[in-house]
C-alpha cells in the first residue's frame, strides 16, 4: 500500500463511507426501526400539507415545465420517470423527485427538529434515499436502513462544531450535504471508494450562507437543506458511474475543518471535534443510534420558539388569561432565540416563512387564536393588522442563566403582566415533541390526519398510516406512492 492510500484511510470520509457501506439492515436496534418508521409517518404528513404551500406549487409547476422541454427534445421528462412526486403522482426522475419531496417535507417547518452545536431537520434528507428506493425497485428495509443512516450522520455533524457553523453566519444545509450522499449511495450499493467521492462531489458544492435564515426571510429558507438532499442523490449517482470528488473534504487541505479554522470566535479560531464525528458508530442491534436522539415538532414554527410558546399556553390556560388583559409578555430565551425570533423585521412578519420564525407573531397569535396551527400561517392571518398591537407587547430577553443550559434544555421563561398589575410566570426547559417528552404515534396521526385529510382523504391518511408503520415488510415501495396520490 503506498502512503498516499495509507494516509486516505484515515480521512474521515473514508471511515464514515466504509462503516454506512458495512452497516446491514440486521444490524438495526428495535427502537431505532420503530423510531424511523414514526419519523417516515410524521415527515409523510408534513409533505402531504406542505404540498398545499404557494412555494411547493411553484416548484412543481416549474419541474413539470422541464420535464415537458426535455420531453420535446427528446429526453426523458414528465410521465416516464423512474420517481414519484407526493401527491400529484407526478413522474421524474429521482434526482428532482427527491427535492421536490423533500421541499414538501420541509415546507411548513414542521418536520423534526434537532440542535446541539448546530440545528438540524434531518427528514429534509430522507426523500433522497426515498426515490432511490423506488427507481431502484428497493424495499422498505432498505428505505428504514438508509434512513436511519442518514439520521446518524446528520446529527452527529451538527454536534462537532465548537462552536457550531452557524455562529460564524453559515447555515445547516453546509453540513447536511455531507450527509445526503451517505444515506443515498447506501440505497444503491457503492463501494467505500465511490462512497468517498458522492460525499466529496456533494459537499464542494453545497456551502449555504445563512442569509436565508436571517432578517427578512424568502422561499429559501425551506429549500436549501432539500436541495442538499437532491445534491445527496445527484451525486451518489454520479458517483456510481465513475464521477469523482475530493476525499479530503472533511478534514483535509482546504475541507471544512480547514475553511472554518480561518475563522475567529470570541478571539479564538473554530475548532470541530473530528473524532466525535466517527466515535462509537453504531454497529449492532445493541449500539445507540442516533436518531433516539431526534424530536418532532409540536408546531409548526421554529425549533426554539416551541418552548416559550409552550410556557405562554400553560399560563394562559391556567390564569384563564384573554388577550384584553395583557399588559405585557416577556419571553426569556437563549440568546441565539433572541437574535433569530425577535429582531425588528420579526415584529412585523410579512409572510409565512417569516410568521413561523417570529416570537412575536407566534406568542401573538396563540394568545388572540388559543392554538397555533397552520392555519395560523395563512396569508390573511399573517397580515392581519389586529394582531399588531398584541406583537408589541411582546419584548424578547436573552437570558444568560439560561445560555448554560442549552443545548441539554431549551429553558424559556415567560412572564404575563396583565392591566390590573398580576404577573404570572411559567418556565419549559423541555418542549412536546422532544425525546424526553415524545410524540405518540397516536398523537403523530392526529398531525397527520389535519395535514393530510383535506389533501388525499382521511380513509387514505389511516391506510398510509398502516403502511408506513409496517414499512419494513415492502418488497417495494410502488403501494406508498399510490397512498400519497390525490384521487
């Protein structure tokens, strides 16, 4: 063996890429199959009403548009695809099928949710391994695999960072391009080499910006990390035919770590903890996997606003407080929640994407609707002008006790002081939906059943259910997509 090879088998993406090319079906634990199965049922419903927003229409008009011109000039387009989009059953192919699928999941920002150095929604990926599955005529093991891994890797990216990419002004979906290719060359078999390069192809073109999460916010903000996804499946694809990438992108000349090394925080450089990214890989159905580690949404609006919102709800239902008798509403959160939730632009949200990521609006709107849905993020109610006087009153404070805690909780205090002078307080360091307070999946399918039962009927929505949570037992996955059809 020369030195060269000798000094690639220690890069990380050739430990990652061999332990996913290693790793079997057999060697799942029970619970992390059934927690798949669970986030394959939430993430589905979320689609199945993320398919109904004005950007989703958008996006599928335009791939529509693209595959009739392809159609036109000889190649293959709209109706003879290999991948099935959600809910219009439209054909592709499942480089697109898996962004456009993957852009319902992310939608309405409700799909999962997980932040510890940095945050992560790792069923923005798991379309791409999805339409893999079904242009390769796979099973649902495979799909439950796949995904599993792609949780895996997902998650343990967004723990490395110290401090994470995010604080230097770079988004997510930078470290989610890292981690599509592995869970997507895993569908289709690559070896550990061509493994290696789906990830170095993936990730050299992928670094986001975090504009598209900061101030005023656009269509992006749901759509980079499916397009990290789509960048999954392109490049595992690509790689599978011979295309290569750089195997040094990890922790080599010039890779991620090197990149953010350049870059100062608080006086000291960034810094990522390449051996927490590989250590104790789960291997066997008695390894941790971390997608145990994941949680669900309860609401559909930004990770950190869920607690705080959790707070106000419980204070106002036990004080039986109404939106007349509020004088003010402080909410005491981390300082990052403070800086993402409560800048000036929030105050006055102008659309969905910006609605969902404002305290202001969402403590608003709770208080005046009792209940924070979708249906709170229509247009109409987002521009409504009576909801601009209560959005005043809330003030947004960082709390530095609070600081210390994160991301082990995610402590929120907030304190109603009403007209006649009473102040009621209530703190949540564990929002619903978190590992510790989990979702059922009773309580996932009445999610499901509201997203969902106006799109493909609430018969339909029960035999989705029953598929999706005995998935496992698919010889193919041509009965999930037929499920997911309007009629």
């Amino acid at each position: 063996m020369t030195k060269q090879s000798t000094e690639s088998k220690r890069l990380l993406s050739y430990i990652i890429a061999q332990w996913a090319c290693a790793l079997k079906y057999e060697h799942l634990s029970p619970a992390a199959i059934q927690a798949a199965k669970l986030f394959w049922f939430d993430s589905i419903g979320c689609a199945l009403g993320g398919s109904q927003q004005d950007d989703a229409k958008i996006l599928l008009k335009h791939y529509r548009a693209m595959s009739a011109t392809a159609d036109s000039s000889g190649g293959e387009g709209g109706g003879k695809g290999s991948a099935t989009a959600f809910v219009s059953g439209f054909k592709t192919n499942p480089v697109d099928a898996s962004f456009l699928n993957g852009h319902m999941i992310r939608a309405m920002d409700y799909n999962d949710i997980y932040w510890k150095a940095d945050p992560c929604h790792p069923s923005d990926l798991i379309a791409a391994p999805l339409a893999l599955c079904e242009s390769e005529g796979v099973s649902g093991k495979d799909l439950i695999l796949a995904t599993i891994i792609a949780y895996e890797i997902e998650m343990r990216l967004c723990e490395v960072g110290r401090p994470g990419v995010r604080e230097y002004g770079w988004h997510h979906a930078t470290l989610s391009a890292f981690a599509a290719p592995v869970a997507a060359g895993r569908v289709l078999n690559l070896t550990p080499a061509q493994m290696v390069s789906a990830i170095g192809i993936s990730a050299s073109r992928t670094f986001c910006p975090g504009a598209v999460t900061a101030g005023k916010l656009t269509n992006m903000k749901n759509t980079v990390d499916p397009w990290a996804g789509r960048m999954g499946a392109e490049s595992a694809l690509l790689a599978r035919g011979g295309f290569s990438g750089p195997e040094h992108i990890i922790d080599g000349k010039e890779g991620l770590f090197a990149v953010f090394h350049h870059v100062q925080y608080k006086g000291e450089p960034a810094t990522f903890d390449g051996e927490a990214l590989i250590k104790d890989l789960p291997n066997s159905t008695n390894s941790h996997y971390r997608i145990l580690d994941c949680g669900m949404k309860s609401f559909p609006i930004e990770a950190l606003s869920h607690a705080p919102l959790t707070a106000m709800m419980k204070t106002v239902k036990e004080h039986n407080i109404k939106a007349n008798d509020v004088k003010e509403i402080k909410v005491e959160v981390i300082a990052r929640a403070a800086d993402i939730l409560g800048d000036p632009h929030k105050y006055r949200p102008d659309s969905k994407e910006t609605a969902d990521h404002s305290l202001p609006y969402c403590m608003a709107v709770g208080l005046m609707d009792g209940m924070v849905t979708p249906l709170q993020f229509r247009e109409e109610r987002v521009l409504d002008k009576a909801l601009i006087p209560i959005m005043d009153k809330v003030k947004v404070v960082a709390n530095e006790e609070f600081e210390a805690l994160f991301p082990k909780f995610q402590p929120s205090r907030v304190t109603i002081t009403t007209n006649s002078g009473k102040s009621h307080s209530t703190r949540v360091d564990v929002p619903k939906g978190d590992p510790r307070d989990p979702m059922t999946e009773e309580e996932i399918a009445v999610k499901f059943t509201a997203l969902g039962g106006d799109v493909i009927g609430k018969d339909q929505c029960r035999k989705l259910q029953r598929f999706i949570v005995s998935i496992e037992t698919a010889r193919n996955l041509g009965g999930l997509f037929e499920l997911t059809t309007a009629r």
